[in-house]
C-alpha cells in the first residue's frame, strides 16, 4: 500500500492538509513547496508506525531520510500526529511504558470510562496530565459491554452494545486489536432472508428489491438536491414512502415484507425512526466511511476496553450530578463527592445531556443547549441466547427474517451467529426502529418465546430441532440511567454542524466533550468515540499550553502589563468585528471563549452618540486615517455577547446603553482588564500566529476590515421604473504600481460611467504588459507554485487561456492620503509602509477594505478584487457579455499617484471569484464590512446620488 494511501485511510486526504493541520499551523505557507514536503514527511511517518504499530517512533528514526532543510517540518509533523492521536497511541508495552509515573501537567476529570473517556485518559497520562475517571457504573466501557454467559461448563461471550468494526482501513480499533495479537473475524456477506412462514425468500427476487430500494434512495438523494434547503424539514421515511414504487408490474406482499424489510434495516443502521431522520443529512457522515471488511473481535470487545483501562485511575459507581467551571477550574460533584481539577472531560451519551440528569453551573450556553435537543439519539436493543449446540451452522454469519406488520418490521428483523467468535453457540437477534422502544416494556420470557417461535418456523421444516436456550439475556438500552438509548443520528431540523456545536469546550477551556455524538465524521461508531477522545485529549493540551505561557509571563508583572498592552494594540489593528465606535476580537476555534470589546473616543467624536448625516460620516471615516488624540476603554465579553451587541440598531449611544444596562458590564482602561483578560489576549495571539498565511501584496487601507466570512449584498431599489444603475464590471491592470487601463462592461442603456468599477485587477512589478490581460468572467485561478497556469472559465463552460502564474508579487502601499481612491474590496493586509506584509487574519480568503477620498467633490468608488502577481503571457481576449457580444470600450480610472511598489515575497495566494450577471442587484460578496449598514447606504447614495436615469437609492440586503 502507498504511503499516500495509507495517510488516507487514516483520515487524511493523499495531497492536501485537513482542516485541522491548517489550524494548527503546521506550515508556515498553505500552498507551495513547504506544503507539499510536509505532506510527504507526514505521510512517510504514518506509514513507518504503521508497518510496527507496538513501537513507539521517534524523530531521529526519520533524521537519515529527511533532508536537513526540511528539519522543521518534520517536527511540525511529528508534533502534530503524536499530539493529535494519530501515531503512538494504543495500549502495546512500548507505548505503555511513555506513561510517566509522576504526572507534572494539570489535573483532569474525566466523567465516563467508555471508549471516549478511556482513550482521552490514557492519552493525557501520556502527555503527562494528572488524571481521574469517574465511572456511574460498576465496569469501564460503556455502551461497549461484553457479556459473559454461563452455564455448568458452558461458557461464551457475546456483545450486547458495540460489536461491529465497521470498517478496517484505518480503523484505530483494529490497531489495538494488533497490538494485542488479536485476529479480526471478518462478517461473511452471505445473508438469507426468511419468509413469515419461514420459507427463504427467492434470491432472485431478494436482490431485485434490494435493486430497487438502492434505486429509490438514488432518487431520494437527488430529490433533496432539488428540494434545497425545504428538505432540512422532510423525514427521510416520508420521502422513502412516497416514491416507493414494487421492482414488479404490481406490488405482491412478499415485495412489501421485502421492502419494509430493508427499512428495518436502515432504522438499524442510524437507531432511529425513518419518521424522524433527516432527509437533508441523514447519510452526512458517509464521505468519510472508514472503508474496509466489517469485523467482529472474537472474545467480544470488552477485550479492548480492558486493556485501555489498565492502570488508569478509575473510580466507579461515581454518578456525576453537577459540573461547576470557573476561569480557575472546575468541581465535579459525584457519589456525595467534590472534585476538584483544572479541566473536565465530559463523554456522558447524548441521552444523558438532553435528559439534563447532569447540571452544570453555568448552565451551558444556549446554542449547545439546542443542538443537543436537535441531535438524534436512537435505540437498539437485543436478545441474546445461548444454545447447547450451534443449530442453525456456522457456514454464515448473518440471516434475516420478515414481518407481516410493518409496525414491528424490525422486531427481531436480524440475527448475529457468534458461533465462530464467542467461545460458544451464542445467537443475537437485533430489534430496531418503533419496536425497539416496545420491546423496552417487554417481559423478556415473552421476548425470548417469540424469538423461539421464528427460529422454529425456519428450522424445523427443514427437519432441524430447535432446543430451548441454557441463559438468555434481553438489553433495555433506552432504560439505562447511564445512557437512555444506544448512538445518535441527524433527525429532522439537525444537521452535521450539531455534532461540532456538541463538541464545543466552555468556559474557556475548562470543560470539554467527547463521544460518538461529537464528531460528524465518525457518529454512532466505537472507532468514533474513540477518535474524539483523542481529539479532547489534544484540546486540553493546548489550553494547558496557553495557561502555562500566560502564568509564566506573569511572574514579572510590570514587563506582563507593558507586553500585554502592545499585545492588545496590536491585535486591535485587525479586529475581528468592527462597527460604529466599536471594535472586538476573539478567539475562532472555540465558540464560547471571552472576547475583548473596545470603545474609541477621540476630539471628533466628543461622544458615541453618532447622527448619520454624510457630513459626519466621511469625518468620522476620516478619523480612522488620522487617529489624533484618541482614548480606548475595554471590557470582557463572550462571543454572543459580542455578536448580540453587533445587530443592536440606532448607533453607538444604543449599544452604549446595551452594554450598561442590559448586559450590566463595565468599561475599564486597559489595565483595568485584569489577568483575565492577558489569558484571552495569548490565546488569540497564539490562535492568530498558527492561521498566518503569506500575505499576497494586495493593498490594505487603514479601515480595518471584519475578519468573518460573511456576505454582503448592496442592492439597486428602483422607485417606479426598473431601472439598472450605471455600473462597470471590468479588469483593472496596474504595471509598477500604477493603474493603466481599465474596461468596462455597458449598461443595459447602452452608457458605460466610471462611477461604479466592479472589477478584477492583476498588478504585477517590473513587467512590460503588452496587452491588458482580460477575461471573459470574474473567475481567477492562479497557480501559487508559478510553474503551471490555470484555465479560467466562461460562463457557457469553456475554457479561457489566462496564462498567468503567480510568482514574485509587488506590494501597493500609500506613502500618503492625498488622493486615496475609495475602494470597497478584497484586499490583503500590509503594514501600509511597503515592508512587512501582514497575514490578514481571514482563513484564506481575501478580505474587503474601505477607504474614502480625501476630495470628496468626485470619488471614485471601486468594488473590486485584487489579486497580485507576476503575469506572462501577451495574447489576451477582450471582455464581452454572457450572450457573447462584445464589450464597448469605456473610460480610464484614474492614475493614483500616491501608490508605489516594494518587492513580497513569492507563492501569493491564489482565489476563485465567482462570476455573476449583473441586472437588477450589483451583488458583490464583500466578506465582511468594517462600517454600519446604515453607513454603508449612506456612502452609496452620497457617491452615487439618484439621477434621473437611476432614479433609485441603495439599500443594503444581508446580515452583518
């Protein structure tokens, strides 16, 4: 297998970083050469622990193979796959033996000791944590449970919760297995069907309605496609039943047992009600199947769960009723017991969270608290038998049986043969769907009978005796005080995003979640469960680090404040959320951590009581050039306090009173913030040192832009006609610095303005341009390597030759304000001064500037997105329309001679604009804006006033 596979099958795409790797920074550069030797040291190091997965690998292992140049990214892969659970985890002697005897790291409670909690656990032992597991039952595992039954000499195991590896490329569960010197048992795919009768069902016709049902969910899937957003509150079983149609010129009753059959199945697969699934996303986690045979562990799993628990501090029969957090830790009350720690691992079930059985002080924030309603949690249950002799063979693994009433089509709908894995003759027959909760007030002699009487009906006219069993035993899952059901699924009104608002830390890292239920990749797994422990595991290490760094900086107190406030300045300069005389930033990765909010004062704005008119606007816009004699207060916020303060309407003097009076906070000097707030300071320095990304030498004004990808919307509202404003969709070329030409798209009139430039620009340095490099639509694909162009497209699918690679950039800087171009589009950042280019902050996409011109009488207003780079190639095409005709020539932007260039370095970032017809709406997706709605259509119609062709005002639609 190659190495790219094998990074792969672990979760990893062959090419490319995740999500993840990005976050954490792992190179310095997305995109480039780095990334690509980085990528091939972390495939090779996965790969290498692989071939021996009960060693545990070190760095210098690699130090022969890697070339010295790439030294740092080895340790940035290295670092990034051991912290993140991704090599040297698992329970062989020589990963055993990394567990320090003295822990010197803070102290972790991990309320639950199934696979999640086990996993976080011996994790963070390694790491060096201090932990304690507290367990509300008498044995680890959780809904992983082996049952032992016995009998005289009669002994045999079977799994009564988790008991398939579903899938076993990559699956960790299968490592441990390896560790251990377990053999996997793969599930044979020979599955009979039985007849009510007991007759089997005809393969023929077996396989043509399993044709069909697969068919049918095709044609659901592409329904929802085309029911769009309407399908997120439509059942999967609703669309199911409707577009049912028989394989055969009518519908027999075998076809329907037949069908129902499978809708047994499927209710098995996600533990719930097709009534109840999302049609959306009810398969949302199925891009990322593990891939591979379906297994059984012979001995059942709890052979996994005992060797994960080995040596970890348990403490059972502790029922969790409160969690406190504080920005100093937490207390886990459990068993009439306070427990004190600095962080807190919670893996309860999902069940439990939504039957609030658990409090916490403070209660969780509202949006966890409604995903956890959102989110699925469904039901399984079993009845399993032990028998003197394996009756029914042991040539298959699995067969199935029908039923004439489609309210109990998945009672007793499968049956597992453990014959050849569990020591024993052990049968397993499954419940699932609506009769899974009827089974739960079944009395298990009426369970076990009825179950008899199938098995008779299908063996005994084959002339085979079916004893009575020697023990049987019935789960009631959905009765279990520790769980109250069996694994969660997206139901209807839920999506994927619930299982990462589950997994959200709070109380700025003081509490976190782990569980099949809070991870969207893997949900309703055992190797997914397994994975978020993992995960937390590497999440408590970061804050940990975050903590330790601020408490060390804090043992020189005069040096910390000094730091600090440079610190806070800085980060100010690229706030996150910025409006009227406000400015926030924050953390990304965690939703509920503080933010810093801070106030502006200066001579121009004697109070932020700010009446809209034009006039103040541009000299309150103005201010943010000049800065003179300005004063900031703080404050600390959550995040939803900052967003809430955000949408508050009527100015400053509003949100003002908001934050005294409703949110009852007060706004102190900087040093007034306290420790707490150096901590929330770190956090998003560290956060935003890991996001850089080179910047791309595209010009930044000094209005700071929103750092949040949000779309903004101007729209053209006609007062008594449909009439379109004058408006320019053209590309801008700039040769040293200096804008050259532009092109313009008509009106549908037939009049072409400068007013409004909608454009794209490519600026280059030292380079003679012969002609305009121009394309038929807005859509730019550069290749960051410099070494192979991309094709831009038309809007009718075909290609255009852009020939553009982009190489050593050039960075546009104002030198002074004169005569400042008012510029409403993506820009990346820079220091203003030509020298030291700024990583924006954004996650990889251009980010939106405003500034106005210091002569108001004629601005020209530009909503563009520029994008540097070195340009070759000569042979261009002109601009024309989507029907293609040709584009009339219209006038030159301006020449702004206040603008100059300075070398960056190369691989600039590259990004795709979509392309649009411009009618009715100049839509253009701004991500984010620094200024009000308010001010924004006061700026429009003040550089676009109505005439009496546009006889319309600009409104702006879209949510900051």
């Amino acid at each position: 297998m190659s190495e790219a596979l094998v990074a792969l099958t672990s979760g990893f795409p062959a090419d490319s970083l995740t999500d993840e790797e990005i976050d954490a920074g792992v190179v310095s550069v997305v995109g480039g050469i780095e990334q690509v030797n980085y990528i091939l040291i972390r495939n090779h190091i996965i790969t290498r622990w692989r071939e021996n997965v009960s060693t545990w690998i070190t760095k210098e292992m690699f130090l022969d193979i890697i070339p010295n140049h790439c030294g740092v990214l080895l340790d940035s892969a290295y670092n990034y796959l051991v912290l993140q659970g991704y090599i040297n985890f698992g329970v062989a002697p020589g990963i055993k033996e990394r567990i320090l005897v003295e822990p010197s790291k803070p102290h972790v409670i991990v309320i639950g000791a199934g696979l999640a909690g086990l996993a976080a656990a011996r994790q963070l032992m390694t790491f060096g944590f201090k932990v304690t597991v507290l367990e509300g039952r008498k044995r680890a595992g959780g809904r992983v449970y082996t049952k032992k039954l016995e009998v005289g000499n009669r002994t045999a195991v079977a799994d009564l919760g988790g008991s398939v590896l579903t899938g076993t490329l990559g699956n960790p569960l299968g490592i441990l297995a390896r560790q251990l010197a377990y053999t996997l048992h793969k599930v044979r795919d020979k599955c009979p069907i039985y007849s009510v009768d007991g007759r089997p069902v005809d393969p023929d016709l077996d396989r043509k309605v399993e044709t069909s049902f697969n068919q049918l969910l095709d044609k659901v899937s592409k329904l929802r496609q085309m029911m769009g957003d309407v399908s997120q509150d439509v059942s999967l079983g609703a669309a199911l039943e409707t577009f049912w149609e028989s394989p055969g010129d009518s519908v027999n009753g075998e076809e329907m047992k037949l069908f129902h059959w499978h809708l047994a199945n499927l209710e098995y697969a996600n533990a719930g009600l097709l009534s109840k699934l999302s049609l959306a996303f009810w398969d949302q986690d199925d891009p990322f199947d593990m891939g591979g045979d379906h297994c059984f562990l012979p001995g059942g799993n709890g052979r996994l769960v005992q060797a994960l628990a080995e040596n970890v501090p348990i403490l059972y029969e502790k029922t969790v009723q409160a969690i406190r957090y504080t920005s100093d830790g937490v207390q886990v009350a459990a068993g009439g017991q306070v427990y004190d720690g600095d962080m807190a691992l919670c893996t309860v079930p999902l069940g439990v969270l939504k039957s609030g059985s658990i409090k916490f002080i403070p209660e969780l924030p509202q949006r966890k608290l409604e995903g956890i309603k959102r989110l699925g949690f469904g039901l399984l249950n079993k009845v399993a038998m032990l028998f003197s002799h394996a009756f029914w063979g042991t040539d298959l693994d699995t067969f199935g049986h029908l039923s004439d009433d489609p309210s109990l089509q998945g009672e007793f709908f499968l049956f597992y043969s453990y014959a050849t894995v569990a020591g024993g003759p052990i049968l397993i027959a499954l419940v699932a769907g609506e009769a899974a909760h009827k089974f739960e007030t079944m009395e298990p002699t009426d369970a076990v009978t009825r179950v008899l009487l199938i098995l008779k009906g299908i063996y005994e006219p084959q002339g085979i005796e079916v004893p009575e069993p020697i023990q049987t035993v019935c789960t009631r899952w959905g009765s279990d005080p520790f769980c109250l059901g069996s694994y969660s699924n997206v139901a209807v009104g839920a999506s994927g995003d619930d299982y990462d608002i589950i997994a959200e830390s709070v109380g700025d890292g003081r509490v976190f979640f782990a569980g099949e239920a809070t991870t969207r990749r893997y949900p309703a797994t055992m190797h997914g469960a397994l994975l978020s422990g993992f995960r937390e595991a590497a999440n408590m290490a970061h804050y940990a680090r975050v903590r330790a760094s601020r408490l060390k900086v804090e043992k020189n107190p005069t040096r910390n404040a000094h730091s600090c406030a440079s610190i806070l300045a800085d980060l100010f300069r690229e706030p996150d959320i910025e409006f009227g005389s406000f400015s926030i930033i924050f953390g990304r990765k965690d939703f509920d951590s503080n933010a810093i909010l801070r106030v502006t004062f200066g001579n121009q704005r004697k109070k932020p009581d700010l009446q809209h008119s034009n006039k103040l606007l541009f000299e309150q816009l103005q201010s943010h050039f000049n800065q003179r004699q300005e004063f900031h207060i703080y404050t600390l916020l959550s995040k939803q306090q900052a967003l809430d303060l955000r949408e508050v309407r009527g100015g400053d003097e509003n949100r003002m009173n908001y934050l005294t009076e409703k949110l009852g906070v007060k706004l102190v000097g900087r040093k007034g913030l306290g420790p707490s707030a150096d901590s929330v300071i770190a956090s998003i320095k560290s956060e935003r040192s890991r996001l850089k990304t080179p910047s791309s030498g595209i010009l930044k004004s000094k209005v700071a832009a929103v750092r949040q990808n949000q779309i903004r919307k101007a729209k053209i509202v006609g007062s008594n006609r449909f009439s379109i404003p004058r408006a320019n969709v053209g590309l801008k070329i700039a040769r040293n610095g200096i804008n050259e030409e532009s092109k313009t798209l008509g009106n549908s009139d037939g009049f072409t303005s400068p007013c409004l430039d909608i454009q794209v620009g490519a600026s280059s340095s030292n380079i003679d341009l012969a002609l305009p490099i121009t394309n038929n639509v807005s859509d730019f694909a550069c290749d960051s390597s410099g070494s192979a162009p991309r094709h831009l497209g038309n809007n009718n699918g075909s290609g255009t030759d852009f020939g553009c690679n982009v190489g050593s950039s050039v960075l546009i800087s104002n030198n002074h304000l004169e005569c400042l171009d008012a510029n409403c589009g993506s820009m990346f950042d820079d220091n203003l001064n030509g020298s030291n280019p700024r990583n924006n902050g954004s996650q990889h996409c251009l980010t939106p500037s405003l500034c106005i011109d210091n002569n108001l009488s004629s601005p020209v207003l530009n909503v563009s997105t520029e994008l540097l780079g070195e340009t070759s190639g000569s042979n261009t095409r002109n601009l024309s329309f989507s029907d293609g005709s040709a584009v009339p020539p219209c006038s030159v932007v301006g020449i702004n001679s206040s603008r100059s260039s300075s070398p960056i370095p190369s691989n600039s970032h590259f990004t795709s604009v979509e392309s649009q017809d411009y009618v009715s709406d100049i839509s253009d997706s701004i991500d984010g804006m620094s200024i009000q709605e308010n001010i924004f259509e006061d700026i429009m119609n003040e550089l676009l006033p109505p005439t009496g062709s546009s006889p319309g005002t600009w409104q702006v639609t879209g949510k900051f």
